[in-house]
C-alpha cells in the first residue's frame, strides 16, 4: 500500500519450508522496481520486536530501524523499518 507518499509493505509471510531460498527477497526487489516506476523514493514496513527473524530480514535487505511503536495493533511492540530506493 502506500502510506505517507511512501510505500508500506505489510504483511509479508513466506511459509517455512519456502524461507530462505529468496522468495522475500525477490518480493522486495519487486516492490523497488515498482516504486522506481511509481516515482516513490521510500519503503517503510514494521514488525513486532519479538520478531527476530523478520528483523533480521529487513536488516538484510537494506532496511533500517527508524521508529517504534508502543502496543501496536495486536498489543505488542513494533520496530518501524525505512529503505531508501
């Protein structure tokens, strides 16, 4: 969707036994081309901070942590992740 002129990616879940093979990733990708196109300049996305390894996905596809959210909408914690494209 977007949100605040930026794109927001919500919601993004790989089932296990197709994780790491590059599926996020290549969605990711997709996702900045698109935005290229769309003339954005910005991904944000969020998730809960007991997610480590969504975290660490975001991390590892050149987000970075650049707010918080305090008992978001399913009562927890969110870290906010920003990438510029």
């Amino acid at each position: 969707g977007v949100l605040w002129n930026k794109i927001h990616l919500q919601d993004i879940h790989i089932k296990k036994e197709y994780q790491r093979i590059g599926i996020g990733r290549n969605l990711v990708e997709k996702m900045i081309f698109i935005g290229k196109k769309e003339g954005y300049k910005e991904i944000t996305s969020d998730c809960d901070t007991s997610n480590k390894k969504s975290i660490q996905f975001h991390i590892n596809n050149g987000f970075k942590k650049c707010g918080y959210i305090k008992n978001n909408w399913d009562n927890e914690d969110s870290y906010v992740f920003s990438r510029k494209i």
